[in-house]
C-alpha cells in the first residue's frame, strides 16, 4: 500500500523519513520529494509497504505527530 506523508521538515533525510515508517512495519520503498533546483526536501514524501495492515499502523501511529516543529500529516497515497 503507498502513502503519502505531508508537511515533513524540509531538513528531514530520506533514511530518517523510511525510519519513521520501519517502526511500524516492512518499507518496500521510500522516496523524499526533491526539489529539482536546490536539493532540499519539498516536505513530502511516499512510502510503500507491502501490507495493507502495517501501513494502516503506520498511518495510525504517525498522523498527527510533531517531527521537530512541524506537524506531520499521513494518509493514504492516491497516486499508484
């Protein structure tokens, strides 16, 4: 199942972002959105996870939680 995770710090690596989700279950793959012109985090990013239940988990555990100041949002991606 892919989600998708919004309002991420724009400072957040790709390893600390598929650590966020490793908590709660497999990551089949991750990907930090970069901006193409500077190389920072555009402060979002998708993940996979190979089972609908680890990644409603994932969503449960980390919807709403602070990472640093920001206020993260993950949800269900609906881009396949």
């Amino acid at each position: 199942m892919k989600i998708i995770a919004l309002n991420l710090p724009r400072d957040l690596s790709e390893d600390e972002f598929g650590e966020l989700f490793k908590a709660h279950g497999s990551v089949e793959s991750c990907d930090l959105v970069m901006d193409a012109n500077t190389g920072i985090s555009k402060g979002f990013g998708f993940v996979e996870m190979p089972t609908e239940e680890e990644a409603e988990a994932a969503i449960a555990a980390l919807h709403g939680t602070k990472i640093n100041k920001s206020k993260i949002r993950v949800k269900p991606s609906t881009q396949n």
